[in-house]
C-alpha cells in the first residue's frame, strides 16, 4: 500500500519512537496480522499496550533514555508519555502512521504520595497516541490498564480505530473524573525539551531522581491505599 508523501516521515524512526528497535520490531511481528487490516492491527496494538504494559507514574525519569519506547518495552511498565511513545513505535513498525499528542489535563486516577509530590491534581503534558486510519487521525490513550481502572471505579477506554479515545470524563458512578483544560498539539516525536521545561516548572520535586516517587515507592500498594484494599 502506497502512502502519501505527506504521512511518510510518520512512519520512521525517531529519537524517542525508536521503532526499528530490534524489541519493538520483534513484539510488533507477535502482535500484527499480515492478513488484517491497519485498523484492526492498530486496535490490537493499543489493546496490548494498553494492558500489558502496566501504568506506574512513580517511573517518571527526567532521563531522556527512559522514555524511548524500546525501554518502555522491555520495563513492561510506564506512564502515559511512555506508553504513547511505544504505541506510535508499534504503529510504525507495523507500517502505520502514528505521532504523539499531549495535553493538560485534570485527573482525579493519583495518589496521596502523588498528590503530595506534585502539588496539583493537574497533569502536564498528558501523553496519548494519534494514529492515521482510513484518512484520518485518530486519537487514542493507552495509559490506564483495565485492572486500575477497575480499582478507581472507571470504565477502561476503549479504542475502535474510528473515533477518537481520550479520557476518562466520568467515573462509573456518574462523578466528573478527568477534564482536558489545555490541548498542547501532536508532534513527530517527544519535544522532550519543551516537556521538561514544564515538568520542572510545575513539578520541581518530582523531575528529580531523588524524589518522594523514587524512593522505595510502590505505585500498586498505594493505590490499594487510596482505594481502600489495604
């Protein structure tokens, strides 16, 4: 299938969506199916990603190392800037467009040490995914796994490949959970720069290596915590 010139540099390597990475090629062949169409090979990927890759924001590292998609991979584990840089990464192993987006959001999915950490319940630079799929980007959010979401009392999102899948407005009993205050655009790949300017400006203990998040943190028992399991 031939794809347009405009759409090809969606579909290389990049610093960050580094998806000629021997380990994200390798996954992506265990997860396509050269007989399916993009659509339903994206779907796939996102549901993967979305599930198998376990949400665990206490991993945020100010390396720039750390957010490559082929070290989100081989952690198995990540937050939402990573996980979207590795879902674009397979998209494009897989020969399908893909970039990153990012947008300011208010969350209520957090912790009393997040909380604590961050000094706000708002998260900068909230990452996800837009593929392009029968002509048209399309959003897609593969963050939260099904089981925390099942914790906090949320509908997992759901991806079809048709329309776009973003956020969690509302928890299952009705209450307004997450709310999109500021869209930040979509990128080729990570501005890792410009994301690490805000982080340090909104989030100055948590960019760091010795924060409250990196030492001896345990993102699953917490949310047990939080939820009320332990």
């Amino acid at each position: 299938m031939s794809i347009a010139p405009e759409l090809a540099d969606y579909l290389q390597p990049s610093q960050f969506i580094d998806s000629d990475h021997p380990l994200v090629r390798e996954r992506m062949t265990t997860l396509v199916d050269g007989s399916a169409s993009d659509l339903e090979n994206a779907v796939t990927l996102y549901y993967w990603v979305r599930d198998d890759i376990r949400y665990n924001p206490y991993l945020v590292d100010p390396e720039p190392e750390a957010f490559k998609a082929s070290a989100t991979l081989a952690a198995r584990e990540g937050w939402c800037v990573p996980k979207a840089i590795l879902l674009a990464a397979l998209c494009r192993a897989a020969g399908i467009p893909a970039r990153v987006g990012f947008a300011d959001v208010r969350n209520h999915l957090s912790t009393q040490r997040m909380r604590d950490t961050m000094g706000t319940d708002i998260f900068y630079f909230h990452g996800y995914t837009s593929i392009h799929l029968d002509g048209k980007w399309v959003k897609a959010t593969p963050a939260f796994n099904i089981e925390l979401c099942t914790k906090f009392g949320l509908h997992p999102l759901e991806f079809d490949g048709r329309k776009d899948s973003l956020y969690h407005e509302f928890d299952v009993a009705g209450n307004r959970h997450m709310e999109y205050i500021n869209d930040r655009g979509e990128y080729l790949d990570l501005p890792y720069d410009e994301m690490a300017r805000v982080f340090s400006e909104h989030y100055p203990e948590m960019f760091k290596r010795d924060s409250n998040l990196h030492r001896d943190a345990d993102w699953d028992a917490d949310v047990d915590r939080e939820v009320g399991l332990a």
